[in-house]
C-alpha cells in the first residue's frame, strides 16, 4: 500500500522541488519542503536525502516577547 501511495503522490502531490536549507533540531537533521512541509532526514555524512519522515503537527505557537 504504500508504494501505491508512493505512486499517487508522485503524480498528484507535491515533488518537493524547493527544500529549505539544512536543519538540526533537538539532535535531528533534516530538510523542510517549503511548498507542502514535508520533513526529509538528511544525513550530513552523505550530504543527502535519507528519507522523507512522517507528517508532524507544525508548532504554531510564535510568541513575540
Ligand atoms: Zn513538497
């Protein structure tokens, strides 16, 4: 099943061509797909695209002090 989700995304969602610069957060290193959110893990001992992780709430809590 999750290849034919795979595949659907492919051709219907988004193909994470503007990925944000490299962050690393609480100890994870990842890329942010600025057009949909989705979160890849980057590894920086390859310099690349590990995997895409799954979908998380964005914390929306912005507080200007
Ligand atoms: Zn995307």
């Amino acid at each position: 099943m999750a290849t034919v989700t795979a595949i659907l995304d492919f051709l219907f969602g988004c193909h994470h061509v503007q990925l944000s610069r490299v962050f690393t957060i609480q100890g994870e290193t990842y890329k942010v797909c600025c057009d949909c959110g989705a979160k890849f893990a980057y590894s920086l001992d390859t310099m690349s695209i590990k995997r895409r992780l799954p979908l998380t709430p964005v914390p929306t809590k912005f507080r200007v002090a």
